[in-house]
C-alpha cells in the first residue's frame, strides 16, 4: 500500500467528504477516489460506506483510520530524522489560542516568513484541549495554548513552559472602589466571559463553586477586545490576562480589581510530538517569538 493512499483516506475522513479531502490535499476529487479505492483494494475491505452521503467510513475504516493517523505520523518522524538540521519546506501548521494569538501572530508571522521564504504557515485557532488533541491527530505540528502548571499531555506529546501569565478580574473605572474584594462580594455583578470551552472561565466556575458561589454570565462572546469594551461599559465584569489589559484601547476606562482570594495563573504552554518533525526549527522559532512577545510585557510575564 502507498503512503498517498492513506493520506487520501485519512483526509477524507478528516474532512468528511471527498472535496474537502480534494482541497485540503490540492487533488481532484477523481484522484482521492482513485487513492482511497486503492487503499481499499491493498487491504481487502471496503473503508467508506457509500450508501450514505457523504461517504462515512465504515466500522472498519474507523479502526483503520486510527492506525492509519499514527502511520502517518511515523512517517512524518521518519522524515524528520534526516531534515531537522535543514531549514523546514513544505507546511507548517500550528494552532494558537486567540490570547495568545492577538498578541503575537502578525508579527511573528512576518518573522516566519522572512526566515523560513521555503515554508508555508497555516494557523489554526480554538480552546487549548481541542488544540492539544490535532496536535495528538497530526493534524497540526503543533499548538501554544495556556494551561495549569500541573496539565497532563496524552501519551507521545511533549510540552514546555514559555512563560507565565497572571489572569486579572476588571471593571469599569470608579465602579468598584474599595482596595480588595473577595469573591462573595462581587459574584452577584455577573461577568462578560467567552463560551463554554474556555479555561479560564472554567477555572473561574471551579473558584465559586468551591464556595458555593452561583455563577452569573451577563455576556458571553468571543473576542478579546469586544469583553474589555463590554466591561468598560458596565456590562459585567471581564476576566482576562493582564498582558492583553495593558495592550487595550479600553485601558484607560478599566480597573483591576483586587480579588484577594482568585488570582489565577496559567503556563504559556508550547505542545508538539516527542519526536522532532521537519518543521522543528519552525516550531523553535514560533516558540522563541512568544516567549519574547510575553517577556517584554509591561506587568511581567515570569519566565519559567
């Protein structure tokens, strides 16, 4: 069997359908039909069932699936044993967490590609966990997201500390006057705070469920930005990581508030594949970039 054949099959399924498969790979649809029966014909089974639309792999082509993405994986090390001293070609995939990502990625994709002119960067956003787990499909190279020091990776992943990031609860300015809060004392304004997903509106959910505390969501959306300015309005209060408070517009409209007993910090987490890939120097790079990035923040960022 060919490796292209897997990756035709692999793809499919990734994608759920044979022109997703096609665009993604930059094949005719004709070409990844072609491979995947190939692929079928090489082990005797029939992986797709066809009798629905879009084709889903059948209960054996969910099994050959899995093995299959840990081949290709292996191929990827294989090929990385002989070009990791070679500036990278090729695609390099990394996901980012949008806090990390508004920070650091128009710049460091710049560098990228002043550096690396033989090297395509493709960058994907989402929570931590959902990141980390494409890095454990090969479906990215690798992925900066933030956790607890105490995170625990799945089995053939790596990590390291790039730095340390302390969450600050904010408040439109001259609301909230006083030198220090506790939680029980503020919990019943409500907060601006992204969809379920996000870790720190998780670890948010876990402080006031230890004391019994409701949690009260006023607002919830993506971005950044858009939170910053919702709590700068009196909309609720905002949870997010000081270094992107001191970059905003709506800093000036903000306090920090004081909460004496939360006051969460969280690991800048870089995550790849235990063994080093082609685009390893790529991944270096992006990494060096952002512990930079969070280093020269105006209230400190501790390296680790």
């Amino acid at each position: 069997m060919k490796i292209d054949d897997i990756s035709a099959f692999v793809a499919v399924v990734r994608n759920q359908s044979v022109s997703a498969a096609a665009e993604a790979l930059g094949l005719t649809q004709s070409a990844i039909t072609r491979r995947v029966q190939n692929l079928e014909h090489a082990l005797g089974v029939e992986l797709l069932d066809r009798s629905v639309k879009p084709p889903k792999p059948s209960a054996m082509g969910r099994q050959v699936f899995d093995q299959a993405g840990k081949v290709l994986q292996e191929v990827d090390r294989l090929r990385g044993l002989v070009q990791v001293d070679h500036a990278p070609t090729g695609v390099f995939r990394i996901g980012v967490i949008q806090t990390i990502g508004d920070v650091v990625l128009l710049d460091t994709l710049q560098k990228l590609n002043r550096t690396f002119k033989d090297l395509h960067t493709e960058v994907s956003s989402g929570w931590g966990s959902q990141l980390v787990e494409r890095v454990a499909n090969a479906e990215i190279d690798a992925a900066v997201a933030l956790f607890p020091a105490t995170k625990v990776l799945p089995d053939g992943l790596s990590g390291r500390a790039l730095g340390r990031i302390e969450l600050v609860v904010v408040a439109k300015k001259d609301t909230m006057p006083k030198r220090s809060y506790k939680l029980r004392e503020i919990f019943g304004t409500g907060w601006v705070l992204n969809p379920d997903g996000c870790g720190f509106r998780a670890g948010l959910a876990r402080a006031l469920a230890e004391q019994g505390l409701s949690f009260k969501i006023n607002l919830e959306t993506f971005g950044t930005d858009l939170q910053l300015g919702l709590a700068a309005s009196d909309i609720g209060l905002g949870l997010m990581p000081r270094p992107i408070l001191e970059r905003s517009r709506h800093r000036s409209h903000l306090d920090i508030v004081n909460v004496s007993d939360f006051k969460p910090v969280l690991d800048i987490w870089l995550v790849q594949p235990l063994q080093p890939g082609p685009v390893q120097h790529a991944i270096d790079f992006f990494a060096q970039a952002v512990e930079h990035a969070f280093a020269e923040s105006p209230l400190k960022v501790v390296a680790r």
